[in-house]
C-alpha cells in the first residue's frame, strides 16, 4: 500500500483514523495503541505478509538488546551493544549487500559464486537505523528501555516504517501518552495534517511524477543528448527525487499528526542550498542527523586526533558508507564519494577562511555537483552513468533542443506536464517550503481553499494514470 493512493487516502487512512478515536472512548487506556499497533502490521504486510517475521524479528531482538544492556553491568552493557551493532548491521548486510560482494568476487579472484536469492525486506535500511539508535541511546542512558508494546509500536509505525524520516524512540515514544489520551489530536493539529498532507500528494503526484516522465526519457536517449539536454534531465531527475521524497515525507508527518504524534522533519528547501553543507542540512534531515552522530563522529574519533585531514578523511568515509546504504551498486558508493568530496572542500574553504562565493556562484556549482552525483543514483548500472556523464560535457554538441521538446510527448497531456514542471521549478526555488507553511499553519478560508486545490488536482492526476511508488521505496 502506498499513500498516493485512493485505497490509503479514502479507506485504510480515515478506518485508521476513526477506529483510533473510538477506541479512546473505551475503558482500558492502550486502546489506540492497540488499533494503531494492527495498522501498522496491515500496512506493513500489504503486499508481502511474508516480511513481516524480519520486522517482527528484529523488534524483538532489539528490545530484548536493550534490556540487557540497561541491567548489565558497564562492561557488559558495551559488549551487548557491540552485538547489537553486529547483528544489526549483519541483517542489513545479509538482505541487501550479500548478491553485491559475491557479484563482485569475479574480479578479484577468476571463480564464479552463486549468489543466494534473497528477498529485500521492505524498509529494512529505514527500520535497522531506527533500532541501531535507540540501542545506542539505551547504552547511553538517554532513554530507559521500552517495553516490547511500545517499542513495536514505535518501530512499526506506518507513517515511517517503509522510507522514514529516520526516527529516535526518545523523540516519540513518550508522545503514546497523547496517541492514548481520551481526547486526542486537537482540531487544529488534525487541519494541519490535512494541510501538510495535500501539499505532500500534490508534490508528489503532480510534479514529481512529471518530472519522472522527463528524466526517463532523458536517461532512455542518452546518445542523442546534446550537453544541455544532458544537464536538463539530470536536473530533471534532481526535482523529481526531491518532490518524490519530499512529498513522502510531508505525507508521513501529516499522517502521523492525524493520530497527535510528531515526526521529524525531513526537507528545508534543499535544492536553494549555496553550498554542500547547507544542502546536507535541508536534504534528508533525518539522516544526516543519523550519519553525524553515528557514523562521522565514531569514524573522527577513532583517529585520534581532530584535525582538518582527519576531519575530510571522516567525512569522505562517512558519506561513502551513506551512499552505500541507499544500495548495492557501485553507482550509490561513488554518489556518496562525491558528497563526502564536496563536503570535504566545503569544510577546508571555511577553514582557510577562503574569499565566500558570491551567492549565484555557490548555488551554482552546489547545484551542479548535486546533478553530476545524481547520474550515479539515477543510473541503473555504472555502465549507464559513464554513458551519460561524457554528454554532460559534450563541446561537440553543446546546444540542442529536439530531445526536450518530444520529452513529455505530444497533444494536451503535453501541455499538462510542461505546466507541472514549470511549476515546480517555481516551487522549488520560490517562496517557503512546505515545512514553514504547516509550521505557521492558521486554519483560514485560504489554507482551507488551497487543501481542496491540492487535493483535487491530485485526485485528478491520480484519475488519469497508475499510481506511482515512491522512489525510496527501493531503498
């Protein structure tokens, strides 16, 4: 199941939603809980019943894990979680990285290994980081350990189970106590969530969407691209990436503010980034949160010595691995590699107290790394991406437009997309984000008029083709 569909929007949601608000009128206190708990499983298990013994599995090890380390003593509480870790980040490795390392072994030794047909839990990059973190905040006391009901419900939680935001246990579990109240989410907190949640749909089904049929193209004529059309549909897949998980994510907050829960945000208008920095800060908020504190800060440390090489060297690593946790190819690792490299020179031009760029000129090449790393996360196979990068630069044909003008076909529909995009490039780059309009959310006649706008634009877009998934489901 999936949100940017009329089964989740006018069915699962609003039973859900309705099935909650019952059972607060009912005498025993976990009620909610409980009918949120049976979404979750619902949801999740829509389409593969199967996984969910790995998202159950995994609960339960956790929660178990986390006990032991709050009762052992400080010795053992550190190797409990060192086998938290282990076992945590050996599940991730053995679903989604064991048919990437045995592929690889053709070229390093001359013998053919039979990879295991393994199939890929859904969710599983997002579930495992939620668990690696609330292990870590168990071991450093920032939170006691939940008991299994809660922690089920907290990991399993439909907003984000699948593609996120990455969410910390301290950060909501003590916010059941509001999911369980008698009286619930607020009427404001409920029109906000419809707010946010229009917005999300629209994003996600009017622009992004569009701008997929572009980059698809794009990405199908890579011999007859000139250099900007190259550039245009890389960006193309840039807006689109952008609105898809933007959207997701504007969805997933909204809905869990349906039931009083707060998630965290996940995008702050990332694509008017003047910098790599600035842009790992508004893009993906949660996981960079989760590759700061979890994956940099370790990696510095075990240098020794904070130094501006160590310090590049941290952030190089530390950006490989995030590129290759979005998944097993060689294309997410040198996607990563290109971030963690910008994100270096970024760090050494503060530094040295380089002369800043002028704000078109930083906002330019931010943009223009971003695109080049997007070829390797766009591209299938790094045979694709090395096709495509060398028409990025190609002085033989620098101009020509006969690929974007037949890039969204022809006739009205045409006309239809062409519109979406220009739209959302406008929205991109213009005014606030999302984010700040649900933040400053005032329930008006104008908030109220531009949610049944939204809304119905996107039911129409629904209406006249087949529902897309979100790009990150894959991951």
């Amino acid at each position: 199941m999936i949100f940017n569909s009329f089964s989740f929007i006018l069915l699962f949601l609003p039973i859900v939603f309705a099935a909650c608000q019952l059972a607060r009128r009912l005498p025993f206190g976990k009620a909610a809980q409980i009918c949120i708990l049976v979404a979750s499983v619902l949801f999740y298990g829509w389409s593969k019943p199967a996984h969910l013994a790995y998202l159950f599995g995994s609960i339960v090890v956790n929660w178990q894990l986390a006990r032991w380390i709050a009762a052992a003593s400080p010795r053992e509480r550190k190797r409990y979680l060192q086998l938290g870790l282990a076992l945590n980040i050996g599940f991730l490795c053995t679903f989604k990285y064991v048919n990437f390392f045995i592929g690889n072994i053709p070229y390093f030794v001359h013998h053919h290994v039979m990879a295991p047909d393994l199939a890929f839990p859904l969710g599983i990059s997002f579930f495992t980081l939620t668990q690696i973190m609330y292990l870590v905040d168990c071991y450093e006391a920032l939170m006691p350990p939940s008991g299994l009901f809660d922690h089920a419900t907290f990991v399993s939680f439909f907003p984000y189970v699948i593609s996120g935001p990455i969410s910390r246990a301290k950060r909501i579990v003590h916010q059941f106590t509001v999911l369980n109240a008698a009286i619930g989410p607020s009427a404001d907190a409920i029109a906000r969530g419809v707010y946010l949640f229009s917005m999300g749909l629209a994003k996600k089904v009017v622009l992004a969407d569009s701008f997929s049929i572009a980059a698809d193209y794009g990405f199908n004529n890579i011999a007859n691209l000139s250099a900007l059309e190259a550039w245009c549909f890389v960006s193309a897949y840039a807006f689109q990436l952008y609105f898809d998980f933007s959207g997701y994510s504007d969805m997933a907050i909204a809905t869990a503010l349906f039931f009083g829960i707060e998630i965290p945000r996940n995008f702050d208008a990332p694509l008017r980034a003047q910098s790599m920095t600035e842009f790992w800060k508004r893009w993906h908020i949660s996981l960079t949160a989760f590759i700061t504190t979890y994956i940099y800060t370790p990696i510095l440390r075990s240098l020794r010595r904070v130094t501006l090489a160590t310090s590049a060297v941290a952030t190089l690593l530390a950006m490989t691995i995030a590129g290759l946790w979005h998944g097993p190819s060689w294309t997410f690792v040198i996607f990563g590699a290109i971030h963690g490299t910008g994100l270096a020179i970024n760090q050494y031009w503060k530094k040295k107290k380089m002369p800043a760029l002028p704000d078109p000129v930083g906002w330019l090449l931010t943009f223009a790394l971003i695109d080049i790393a997007f070829v390797f996360f766009r591209s299938p196979d790094l045979h694709t991406a090395l096709l495509y990068l060398p028409r990025m630069f190609n002085w033989n044909h620098p101009v020509g437009y006969d690929n974007l003008r037949k890039m969204n076909g022809a006739g009205l529909m045409a006309f239809v997309l062409l519109l979406s995009q220009v739209a959302g490039i406008v929205a991109a780059f213009c005014g606030k984000s999302t984010d700040q309009l649900a933040r400053e959310f005032h329930p008006t006649w104008f908030n109220y008029a531009a949610t049944a706008a939204c809304t119905l634009i996107a039911f129409l877009y629904l209406n006249s083709s087949v529902a897309k998934p979100f790009v990150y489901f894959a991951f």
